[in-house]
C-alpha cells in the first residue's frame, strides 16, 4: 500500500517536525497539508495518509479514517471489575504469564489481556500494517487517561511491526504462555461501517494456515487460542482440542487449542551399547520411523566406520538422516535441528510418534531443549592459519588464554569455530526454551563399563574385518579430501595414516578401539547435564526391551509420567 506522510490543516511546530522525521524514517513521501485529502490522494497517486497534529497520528484513506481508541475494551474491563469474567481472559491459564497476540489490528483484546495479567505478566502484540502499527504505537503511549491500572496496561504492551508467520516460524519453542489469533477482521462486514473502513482499508490480511498454527504450537508453552468463524477450515485440521463459546449476531466462536506437543520418543546412550537394536524393535510395535542424531551417518559411502544400521537391522523401518548427503558437506547440530524438525512434525502429522536414535550429545540436547545457535561469523581464516601454522597444541594455548574457564574441544575444528565466536562476542548457543521442546521420554541405556569396554572392541575388530580400510580408500579415491568434515569421524581418521603406510592395521585398530571407548566416557559425562533422562540397565537377557517396551506404552496411554514431563 503507497502511503505518504502530512499535517492537519494548522499544525503546530512539533507536528511539523515529528511528520517530517516520520517521512524519512518510512522512507515515504512528505507533503504540505492542503485543504482536501482526497485531493492530495488523486493529485500524488497515493492510498493514504498518516496524518499528524496535536492529537495522536491517525490514518486517512479513501474508504475512511481510523485513529486509535480504546472503544469496547473500557466497557470488557468495567464488567470484570465488576466481577464479570470475560470471554478471552477466562480461557487463560492460571499462572499465565506471557502472552503474543499475532493480530493486534485496533489494539482491544492486547489492552484487555495487559490488563488482566497486571504486573504479573508481559503482553508482546505484532501487528504488519505499517499505519496500524504506526496509529496504534503513538496511540498506547498518548491514551494515559486518569485511570493508574490502564495507564499500566497500556505501558507494558510490547507493539512490534512484524509478521506472525515469520515471527513464529523463527521464535525459540516454548517462548510465550498463551499464542492468540483473532483474524476474523479480514472477513468483509455485509453492511457500511464507516468507523471500520479506514481500518480495514489498511489491514494486511494474513491467512492463518495449519503450517502457522504448528508454528505457534511450537512456540507456544501452554495454549495456541484462536478467535475465528465455526465454518472455519481450521476447526478440519484436528488441531482443535475445545470450542467454547456460541454463535454471536456477528457469527464469531471462540476457539481454544489446549497446548499440545509434538510427540517424540527419544533413546540415548553411549556407542555400542544397543540403541539401534531398541529402536528398531520400539518403531516395529509403534509403527513409527527412526531418526538418526548421529554427526556422520548422514554422509552416503561411510557405512562401516559409521556402524550405520544395514538394511537387515533396519528390518523395514524408515531411517531419516541417514545416507542423506555427500562426505564433502558440511553437518552441524544447526543443520540437524532445522531438518529433525521438519521430519518430527511431518510424523506427528501422520498420528505417528517418531523416535529419535541419539549419540551426539549437542545435537540431541539442541534439539530436545530448543537451543538456538549463533550463525556463521566472519574470520574462520585468522584461526584456520593459525591452527595450520601453530598445530593443535598452538591452538589450545590460544584458547586456554581467551577462554580459560571452558573446556577445551578435542576437535580442532570444534575450536577454530568457538574462538571465532569468542572474537566476535558471541557464544556457540545464544537462547534456548524454558522448557523441553517434544511431549515424550528420553530413555538412556546403560550397561557395566567393562562389558561396554569388550562391546566396542569387539564391534571395532568387526569393522576391521568387513573393509573399513578399503572403505577409507574407496572415499579417498571417489575425491573426498582428507581435512573434509567426514573423515573426522573415528575410525576414519586412525585409517587414513594406514593407507600412507605409517602405521600398520593392527596399530589402527588399537587406536580406533581407545578413541572409541574414550568417546563413550564423554557421552556418559555430557548425558549428565540431562537430569530428565530416564536410565535402564541393558542385561543380557531381553527383560531390558520388554521394561522399556511396557513403559513406553504406559505413558502413550497416559498411565505414567516421565521426568522431562
């Protein structure tokens, strides 16, 4: 929508000016008021008007004129003083304290729930039309009135000009209480109202889709509410737990989506102990798929050093992120979290309950707790020449130096990465959810150490046996560069000083069975930080599957709770 920036018809010095600084802000036109806006509007080709003087900013277009003002929310709050409850409020949780109202359009219902929730909690209201948020902003702070509460509600309105599909599609999991709606403006009014026409006429009408919705589920800690007609597509989607409410004269319904998560069964553990096992047998029973939270088994042609699940393990069941990308890729708990997402959301949307395969403890944590990572920053060339020019050793000076009380990243390019953050004043996660992301348990297996210990060697001599050498090779030949992300996995990189003839196989595998039980120790260590992790003891009989399998189902029939719960 064109819209320009003017003056009442005598404006004031200060009108003047801020009409002046509003037109460069908006990077919009500015003109001297003449008498007839409508003149203007046919006159500079353009639709409205924001238009300043002493009183607030309001808007002007051809179908009409809107200002802010608080209209129905006085007459809704005096009935709750009253005693009254009021339709929306009434759907709020108890210990609400946050709420988003993606649609503020006239500002009514953001104004009712600040007051409402009072000091005890926060009101963040988003609204995309840049003369509805530019009209309501300067109206909030100008209607302070005498009355102390609603000066209060009206200060702690957060207003922010934003879109909720892009706002919730980026918003950390379990940010807000309460998500609301209420799109029912976009629908045409049968009769003239000449009070609603400037409004509607520059109103942005986003659809509220089932994929906005998931958003909000998402991003939402207890409830998504909806305001909207009982006719609506929406009520088909099943995303709808209650309705309350009846037809109004306007034929509006009040509609509540009790807070429900997407469901995820997770099975964590240290390598070699039996997670592909226990997954395949739960995902047979379920009917569900399996998703990998392995850094390497996404890379095709890295089948054995991986011990990634073959065809017969797999006994039918769907793997996601497996055997999905090149080796020359690049992977990271980021990539992870934005495509296990997609996958866990797509089996929710199927009444499946996916179950999530973990050993790489950043990648699972970041995904169950709904970490958000800092993006890529500028300077990996400073570290990376120092790493080639100083080694390893030389970087971990440097980084024992600049960040003394972290602990210090086996990998190099673990550390190259966390030192480039350092420059530029970030840290590897920069938020991450209140609370756990997915409705579901996270069983950990754990064995006896000794037994574990004789596991990975066994399993190690295995891959020995079955070509992990000649698939290092094959790797190399097919033009995988050695510094590649891939070959940092163990079992690669031991192999690769094999094939230039510096150590012999025998040593290789040595190596490769004390880097793999060493990897298993800090998987223990990082699983701690996860107190919500339910732990079952592997025997050597199959009573561990049937424990897991009869508690799994207990709490899919809401029998039971789990600690992350």
């Amino acid at each position: 929508m064109n819209i320009a920036v003017t003056t009442v018809l005598k404006p004031d010095a200060d009108s003047l000016r801020r009409a002046r600084e509003k037109a460069e802000d908006l990077r919009t036109a500015f003109y001297e008021r003449e008498k007839n806006l409508f003149h203007m509007s046919e006159k500079y080709g353009e639709e409205g008007f924001l238009v300043y003087g002493k009183k607030p900013v309001f808007f002007w277009s051809k179908e009409g004129t809107y200002r802010f003002h608080l209209g129905t929310a006085v007459l809704r709050i005096f009935e709750m003083r009253k005693g009254h409850g009021d339709r929306l409020c009434n759907l709020l949780p108890g210990d609400c304290t946050s709420v988003l109202d993606c649609t503020f359009g006239q500002g009514r219902d953001s104004v009712i729930l600040s007051w409402y929730l009072r000091k005890r909690g926060e009101v963040i209201s988003l609204e995309r039309s840049r003369p509805l948020y530019e009209v309501g902003k300067e109206g909030l702070a100008a209607l302070s009135g005498q009355d102390g509460e609603m000066t209060e509600a009206l200060r702690r309105i957060q207003l922010l000009h934003a879109d909720f599909r892009g706002f919730l599609e980026t918003a950390v999991p379990n940010s807000f209480d309460v998500i609301y709606f209420d799109p029912m403006f976009r629908y045409p009014v049968k009769r003239k109202e000449n009070s609603m026409e400037g409004f509607r006429s520059a109103a942005v009408y986003d659809p509220l889709t089932e994929d906005v919705l998931q958003f909000a589920m998402r991003a939402a800690r207890k409830k998504v509410i909806v305001k909207e007609r009982p006719f609506s597509a929406l009520f088909r989607t099943g995303l709808f737990t209650e309705i309350h409410g009846k037809k109004r004269t306007d034929n509006r319904l009040w509609s509540d989506k009790t807070m429900k998560k997407e469901k995820l069964l997770t099975i964590l553990g240290p390598t070699a102990v039996g997670k592909t096992e226990l997954s395949v047998y739960l995902a047979k029973i379920l009917g569900s798929s399996i998703i990998s939270g392995d850094a390497f088994q996404v890379y095709r042609g890295m089948d054995i050093g991986t011990a990634k699940v073959t065809k017969e393990e797999a006994d039918g069941i769907f793997h996601y992120l497996v055997d999905c990308m090149e080796p020359e890729e690049s992977y990271s708990a980021a990539i992870f979290q934005e495509k296990a997402r997609e996958y866990i959301s797509k089996e929710n949307k199927k009444d499946k309950i996916p179950i999530l395969i973990g050993g790489t403890g950043l990648y699972v944590q970041g995904l169950l707790e709904g970490y958000v990572f800092s993006p890529k920053v500028e300077g990996r060339s400073k570290w990376y020449t120092f790493y080639k020019m100083q080694g390893k050793e030389g970087l971990a000076d440097a980084f024992k130096k600049l960040l003394p009380e972290e602990v210090i990243p086996l990998d190099p390019q673990r550390m190259v990465r966390r030192l480039e953050l350092a420059d530029a004043g970030q840290s590897l996660v920069t938020d991450r959810a209140e609370h756990l992301v997915y409705d579901g348990p996270v069983i950990g297996i754990t064995m006896d150490r000794s037994v574990l210990y004789d596991r990975i060697n066994k399993r190690v001599h295995q891959m020995i046996e079955r070509g992990l050498k000649e698939e290092v090779a094959a790797l190399l030949a097919a033009g995988v560069p050695e510094n590649s992300q891939a070959f940092k996995g163990i079992g690669y990189k031991e192999m690769i000083p094999v094939l230039h003839g510096k150590y012999s196989l025998e040593e290789a595998e040595a190596l490769i069975a004390k880097n793999t039980r060493h990897f298993a120790k800090r998987q223990l260590t990082w699983y701690r930080r996860m107190p919500y992790i339910h732990w079952v003891e592997r025997t050597d009989t199959d009573t561990w599957l049937r424990e897991i399998e009869a508690y799994v189902i207990s709490w899919i029939r809401g029998e039971s709770e789990w600690k992350g719960k």
